[in-house]
C-alpha cells in the first residue's frame, strides 16, 4: 500500500506527502473500481504509516493532523461481479496450454520423472510437463471446485490428497480448526491434482506445500512464493487468465446445473446465502421456458404419486379375507 502511494506521488518523497494528495490518492482507488470499504482499510494503514513516521520524527504534528482529518469514502461494500468464461474461452485457454505447455504420454513421464529424481536426467527434459501439471491443479481447483486464490495458496498435501472425498479448506486465519470446509472432488479436479501430486512426488520437495517454484531445477523442490502465485496465469498463460474468473465459472456452472443457493454457498465458503445471487443473475432464459419445465417436472411427480396410491391401494384389496392383522395382535 506504502508503495502504491509512492508510486502515485510519481515517486516523490513520502514524508513531503499532505492531506490533498492522500485524498486523491484514496479517490483514485474508487475510480479504479475499488470497494469503499476496501479503500478505508487503505486509509487505515496509511495513517498507521503516518503515526509511526510522526513518532520517528519524520513529519510534523500539524501534517499527521491533516492527514487524520481525510475522511474516508462512505458506503458499503459493492455487489460482487462475476465475470465467468464462456465455452469459447475455456477452449482457447486449453489449446494455449497444449501449445506453450505439452505433457509427456504417462509412460514417458514415469520414465523420465524417475531419472530426474535419480540425478540421470536433467530437469529440463521434464520442466514443462511439470509447470504444466502443476497449472492444470490449480485450473482445476478453481475451475471444478470453485476455491479461491488465497485458500488454494493456503492448501498443504494433506488437505489437497486425491485419496480424500474432497479438498479440506482452511478458514481465513489458516486453521483447520474454525470454520474449515471440504469441497467434494470432481473427477477432473481429482485426476489433475493426482497427476500434479505425483509428479511432485519426484522433484525432491520435502516440505508440505503443495505448489512449487519450477522455474529453474535449483528451486524446483521449494515452495513458491505468494507473489509468484498470484501472477502465475499471466505468467505462464497470458494476460486476461485469473483464478478468480475461473471460480466465477465454476459458480456459474453450478447454478445452471440446478444447484441450490444455500449448497452454493456452502461449497463457495460465502458468509452469507445474499452473497449468491450474484451467480443466481448469471442464469439465462425466459419465465415462460422455465415454468414450463417446471410445469413437466409437477405433473410427473403429481402423475408418480397417483400411480403409487393406486398401487397401494390395489395390493391392499388383493389380499385375502382375515389376513389383516390388528395392531395389538
């Protein structure tokens, strides 16, 4: 945050920074799309910035009162804005995978996973199949099971395995122990992450993490980091490809398949069921369309439900004289 202020100020000298400037500053950030309740978490840390930079002896009493004196933007949080891909899109994104990033044949991989591991190969026979697994993982996760960024980032081996019923996801404060949730695997969501898992299996990681920096074979057992994470897409697909699109896809995908809201939510980690209709909006179709559906789908079990009453009451009747038992008897 320091440092987007920085460069705003066109790299000017932050101690020389004054109440217009930080107002601006703040102002830019609604224009740019953000939040208001985002943009007052900013103020707050500039102003912890400015509290400390008081104490330190860098700026003057009456700059630290002006700048307490910028009133931070009023309004509540905006209405999320999903924005899934369409099947077009989702095409182009696998033929730029295939492309950039070839996977070797499952018995090739095996092969050469295994010299690697054992120092006969170099790395560089395998890299790209290996960034390239470790992508489809993180597509996937996102994709088919809707997780966000910063929980796939927090995920370890154990809560990710393909032999679980599904990926444990911690709670923002990384516990497994709060408000955790598991999300049911899907068969792609497990068989990318039982590919990924097995050919990290091979670079030397000893460590839990499950993402690994693979730029180079020096670090390509260690753990990646946050910031090369977070750009990993752009990196290694192209500008226009994030997670969170992909979890909006997945979330729109759920919905149209008739999912209910409140499941939604449970599998989306949303604090609240208003949290959905974001998604809910992205469904298509007429009224009309969709009471007629709904039309076929009564009359069926309306039509089940008179067939299993006749039935009874058929086999009732059927059966012989005095055969009836009475409850006490």
């Amino acid at each position: 945050m320091i440092g987007q202020l920085h460069g705003w100020l066109d790299d000017h000298d932050l101690a020389g920074v004054n109440a217009g400037a930080v107002s601006g500053f703040l102002a830019a950030q609604i224009n740019d799309g953000r939040s208001p309740g985002t943009v007052r978490k900013h103020r707050a840390v500039l102003l912890a910035f400015y509290e400390w930079g008081y104490k330190a002896g860098y700026i003057e009493a009456s700059t630290l009162l002006a700048l307490r004196a910028v009133r931070a933007p009023a309004g509540g949080p905006r209405e999320a804005r999903p924005q899934p891909y369409n099947l077009r899109e989702l095409r182009v994104l696998q033929k730029t995978l295939d492309e950039r990033w070839p996977k070797l044949s499952p018995q090739e991989a095996d092969r050469w996973l295994r010299r690697v591991e054992d120092g006969r190969s170099p790395y560089a026979r395998v890299r790209v199949h290996a960034i390239r697994c470790q992508l489809d993982a993180m597509i996937a996760l996102a994709l088919h099971s809707g997780l966000r960024r910063r929980e796939m980032f927090a995920l370890d081996v154990p809560c990710m395995h393909h032999d679980n019923e599904g990926v444990v996801v911690r709670d923002k404060s990384g516990s497994l122990d709060g408000n955790c949730r598991e999300v049911p695997f899907t068969y792609a969501a497990r068989d990318a992450v039982e590919r990924w898992l097995l050919c990290r299996s091979f670079l030397g990681a000893n460590h839990p993490r499950p993402w690994l920096n693979l730029h180079a074979e020096p670090t390509k057992g260690e753990p990646m980091k946050r910031n090369t994470f977070d750009k990993l897409l752009v990196t290694y697909v192209g500008p226009g490809w994030t997670l969170q699109r992909l979890r909006d896809t997945c979330a729109a995908g759920w919905v149209r398949s008739g999912l209910p809201l409140e499941h939604l939510r449970q599998l989306l980690g949303l604090s609240r069921i208003e949290d959905t209709l974001p998604y809910a909006r992205l469904v298509r179709g007429s009224l009309e369309g969709r009471m007629e559906q709904l039309d076929v789908i009564f009359t069926d079990l309306v039509e089940l439900s008179k067939s299993r009453r006749r039935r009874k009451s058929t086999d009732s009747h059927a059966l012989p004289p005095g055969s009836r038992s009475r409850p006490n008897e």
